[in-house]
C-alpha cells in the first residue's frame, strides 16, 4: 500500500500575498513609509517586486547625509566620489514632486557638484532644503537658490552668502536657521525684510557685521548666538520666545558705558517685544547686561 502524500502548505504565496496588500497601499502612504528610510534603503526596495523597481524615485523627501551610504576607505576623495556618484543617481532617475531636499554629510567639502544639485531641485517645488558643509571653506551657494520661492523652511551650515541684487528673499519662507555664515550687514537686512511670513529665525556665529538689526512682522521664535555689538527689533510685535547668547568682550561694554548709550540700548532692545512669553538669556550675557545698566 502506497502512503498518501501530504501536501505542504505554498509559504511564498503567502508571502506574496502580504507583499501586495502592502503594494496596494495608497500611494501618498507608500511615499511616506519610503521617506523614513534611509536613501540606500529606499532604493533597496526595487527588488522586491516590479511593481517596486522605481517606486523609490516619486519620494518626496530625498535626504543625503551619513546614513545614505557605508565605505570602508579613509580616502576623502574615494568618500566624495561615491556620495557625488549616488546623489546624481538619484536626482537623474527621481520622477515627480521633490519637497525636501537635504545635504549633510561629514565628508562632503563645497564641491561645484552641490551647484548642479541646487539647479536641479530648483526646478522643482521644493518647500524644505537643508545644506550643512562640514568642512572645508564656507560654500557659496548659486543664485537658482534663490529662485526656490516655494521654500518654507532654509537652513545653512558654513555658507558665504552674496545673493545677486535681483533677488528679493523668499515670499513664503516661515522658517530660517543659519549657523556659521558669512554675510554682509545689508543683504541680511534685505534678506530678512523680504521673507513677510517669516516666523522662526535661528542665528548662530555670522561673520560680516556686528550690528544686529530685526524687522519681520510675523516673526514669533528668535535663537541667536554669537559675536554681536547690539540687537534691536522692529515691527516684531508678534514675537513671543526669544533666547540669547551674544558674546562681546568687555572693553566694547566699557565704550559704549562711556558713550552714554546702554540704557538706550536696553530700552530699545524690550521696547518692541510687548507679546514676550519666554526669555532665555546665557549667563555671559547677563553679566554683560549687569555692566551695562549699571
């Protein structure tokens, strides 16, 4: 007698089966889980299935930092390479909508590459963009900067700033954070006049200029830190948290006690902020406050 044959279950369809359910998703979701992955991680996926191939490149959120490739040389030509190579694989076969765009990786210097990148996702509706160079000497980034008037949301690391007059600021920018920056005092003034929305400004150690001048209506959140003579704000009525932590050493306190202008300065500092709800000030500059009313 001849044993019957068991009949073992089909685990793969199974599988495939629960690979669909997860293809079926809508789209807008399947961008969302693929944006949380790191870049590498994202592109990985375009094995799974042919339905999967290049679902990575309708990403809206493209993020390049160190996360986004492993290399085992010390070689900082060999790292700068590689990352130049995946950042122009990506932006080239990337197809749809791009909303944030982010460049942070340790090992990148302000190559000319980062010129292209910036060209490209210009031409894109992009409303978040992030640029930290680590090394090397501050990167001046090109004018199609400037031409992104979707931005809402700016943030520079180690830049030198010199936008071409034309240029009149960004209509919908609500937030800026600027962090080691060289710029003069007018084009910042102009630069921040001309974001209307603006409602968080985030400023730390520029180079430049020494006099801090704010005026941005809409403006609500103000983080400054570094080496500045004086801040004074105008037509922030609307600004309600503040934090301070400005360096300045104290023979200027003493020449500006001698000139008779602290208790000006000071009145004027508080005068245009009738809506604050929160001040954090650094030690040091309590101690600078201190000797200049006193």
């Amino acid at each position: 007698m001849v044993p019957k044959q068991r009949v073992l279950p089909k685990f793969p369809c199974k599988v495939e089966a629960e690979l669909d359910k997860i293809s079926s998703l809508p789209g807008h979701i399947i961008d969302n889980i693929l944006s949380h992955l790191p870049i590498k991680d994202a592109v990985r996926t375009s094995v799974l299935s042919r339905k999967w191939r290049y679902r990575w490149a309708t990403v809206p959120s493209l993020v390049f930092d160190t996360q986004c490739f492993s290399v085992s040389s010390q070689d900082p030509v060999l790292i700068k390479n590689k990352l130049v190579s995946i950042i122009d694989h990506v932006l080239l076969l990337h197809n749809g909508p791009l909303q944030k765009f982010k460049l942070s990786h340790r090992d990148l210097l302000g190559v000319a590459d980062i010129d292209k990148w910036i060209l490209v996702i210009s031409r894109s509706f992009i409303k978040e963009f992030i640029l930290e160079i680590w090394k090397g000497q501050r990167y001046r980034p090109p004018s199609s900067l400037f031409n992104c008037q979707n931005l809402i949301h700016l943030e520079l690391f180690n830049c030198l700033l010199k936008p071409p007059e034309s240029i009149k600021g960004f209509r919908n920018l609500k937030s800026l954070d600027l962090q080691h920056i060289t710029i003069t005092q007018d084009v910042f003034e102009n630069l921040i006049s001309s974001c209307p929305l603006l409602e968080r400004l985030t400023l730390m150690n520029f180079d430049g200029f020494m006099d801090l001048n704010i005026d941005a209506p809409n403006l609500q959140f103000f983080d400054v830190g570094g080496v500045f003579r004086d801040v004074s704000f105008k037509n922030t009525f609307s600004l309600a948290l503040i934090s301070i932590g400005l360096y300045v050493s104290i023979n200027d306190v003493d020449e500006q006690r001698k000139a008779g202008e602290n208790s000006s300065k000071l009145l004027r500092f508080f005068a245009n902020l009738p809506h604050i709800r929160r001040l954090e000030i650094q030690s040091y500059f309590l101690k600078v406050i201190f000797l200049v009313a006193s």
